[in-house]
C-alpha cells in the first residue's frame, strides 16, 4: 500500500493510535499548546471576543474545534467568552467535530465536569456535515495529522509487511513536486478536501489554527514518530516499524504553503500568518496574565508565567508554531 494509507490506519484504523483517548501531556507521548496552559484557549477566544465586538462575527453563531482531544480547548475558550459576556453563552452554539466514539465520551463526560447542564456541545462526524450560515473553527495541530506521502529522487514510498520501499510517482504528482520544487519529503494528503469541505457547508466562516511548520518545503523528511516525549526520526536505525504501528503518535512538519493554497482554491483569503508567539500576543495573552495577576497569589501567577513562556519563547513552541487565519 502508499505509504499515505499505512499512516490513516496507523493513525485512524481499526485500534488506530487515536481510535480511542490518548493522555497529552507528562503521561501521554508529547505535549501540546492546550495541555501546557488554559490561556492558550482563552487568548483564542479573545481574539473571537474582539471580532464578535468589531461585527466581523456573528453572535448567533457557531464555536467549532475540529479534533478536540478530550475538550480542554474548547472549554477554556467557553469559559473565557463567558467571563467576557455572560450572554454569549446563550445566543452562540457549540461543536466539536470528532468521528470516533469513545474519545466523544471523554469529551461530554469532562463537558458535562466543567459546565454541568449549561453548555450543550453537538457533535459532528466530518466537517462536511456542519450546515450553518457562520461558525469560528478552531483547531490545534490537526494538518500534521493528515496522512502523507513520502517522496525521494522521483519515487513515493510503498509499505509492505511493515516495511518501506520505493516506487515511480506518478506524474501528476511529480507535476506538484516540480510546481513547489519538492525533491525529498512529505506530500499531505486530504488538505484540498478538507477545505472544501469546510467552505460547502459553512456560509460564513473564520478558521483559525495552529500547528509545527513553515510556508515552504523543507527538502528533507521530518516525519517523525513521538512515544514517551522522546523523537524518533522515521528513518531511525533504531526505530522498528511494527513495533511502533499504531502504538506511538506519527506526524511531520506542516507545509503551511500547500495549507494556504488549499484554502485559496476553496474560496478562503488568509487573513494572517504569524508565530505562535506574536499570534498569542496580538490575541490578549499577556493582557489576560496580568488579569489574572490581580486576583491570585504570587505563587500561582509565577507557575502561570513560567507555562505562558512555554506558549511564546522561541526556543520552546514560540517561533516553532504557526498560527494561520482564514476567512470565508
């Protein structure tokens, strides 16, 4: 098989790695902006807050996360914009787009922990399935997630018994390597459709994301799988395939260009691309810490401080996280 359909059943097949609920964070095998601090979500429901306020959103509308993990994000943005206006709660609606049973469970169970009877969450199986006239979407590394291709000196690569050989590409997708002066690296599969998808069914809508990228390719393969917080190369010597099939997370570095192309051709214009850092910034996060400074102790607004540098150091996810806007 490509190599692309081996990664979906790695990831999404039967007893896939995210088939059921993954811990994130020390006890899972990486960690993420939403399991590092709750002000990442809040920074992203500001952002929301100021486009509901400017008019460029609407009220009666649609909060969505695609991929949701067990809901962290999409509570904290919750409960941000209910700090901000109590009433929003009740004229907006909420979803998660998520397919597999178990892990929406796990969502509704820790919904239902936060918020008890008084937020409602529908749940959708696809994006493709969201039929509403406005909706803010908001997803974290989710296009890392995608299955791809791997491609060297004009050959994709091929799986068979859990091991890697290479065939000719095809020649529509040397025309796309050639088109983006791709040699060596991973192609992602599904982008096009996704956001079609998302542009079909949602007559108005901004979808803000972030992810491990840069807007161009890099030459060189960076699929990587993740198991305990340690990195091994997909290449590795020491990395056994059928040991690490569906039992560890897979994933690559973002082309945010194929990203953005993708969502042009479906009728979106990219209203941002920035760092993780500037985004988070621009959105409010240092103005919510000092919020937070005047109502706690010392010592919970340094544990607070030390994990927002997390969020925005360059070193750390800062510069190495994208942010990226599209309007619709």
């Amino acid at each position: 098989m490509r190599f692309s359909e081996y990664m979906n059943a790695w990831l999404y097949g039967e007893e896939g790695y995210y088939k059921n609920f993954k811990a994130i964070g020390k006890s899972g095998d990486f960690y993420t902006a939403v399991s590092t601090s709750s002000f990442f979500g809040a920074s992203i429901a500001n952002y929301f807050y100021g486009l509901l306020n400017e008019g460029k959103a609407d009220k009666n509308g649609w909060l969505i996360e695609i991929g949701a993990h067990q809901g962290y994000l999409l509570c904290d943005m919750i409960q941000w914009i209910y700090t901000c206006d109590p009433t929003l709660v009740q004229t907006l609606k909420f979803g998660i787009v998520e397919r597999q049973p178990e892990v929406r469970k796990s969502q509704l169970a820790y919904i239902k922990e936060r918020f008890g009877n008084d937020v409602q969450i529908t749940h959708f199986n696809d994006i493709s399935e969201v039929q509403v006239d406005y909706a803010f979407v908001v997803a974290n590394e989710i296009f890392d997630a995608f299955p791809c291709e791997l491609l060297k000196d004009g050959k994709i690569a091929m799986v068979e018994a859990d091991s890697i050989y290479w065939e000719e590409a095809s020649a529509s997708m040397l025309e796309w390597a050639r088109k983006h002066r791709l040699t060596q690296g991973e192609i992602a599969v599904g982008y096009e459709e996704f956001a079609k998808a998302m542009a079909s069914g949602i007559k108005k809508c901004d979808f803000v994301s972030f992810d491990y990228g840069e807007k161009y390719v890099r030459n060189d393969f960076s699929i990587r799988v993740y198991r305990t917080h340690e990195t091994y190369p997909l290449f590795d010597e020491e990395l056994v395939l059928s040991d690490s099939y569906k039992k560890d997370d897979i994933t690559y570095d973002v082309n945010f260009g194929h990203v953005g192309e993708a969502f042009k051709d479906a009728g979106f214009e990219e209203v941002s691309y920035e760092t993780q850092a500037r985004a988070l910034i621009r959105f409010g996060l240092i103005d919510i810490l000092e919020q937070f400074a005047k109502q706690t102790t010392q010592e919970k607004y340094m544990r607070e401080a030390d994990k927002i540098k997390t969020l925005i150091s360059p070193t750390m996810m800062g510069d190495r996280f994208k942010m990226v806007h599209f309007r619709r």
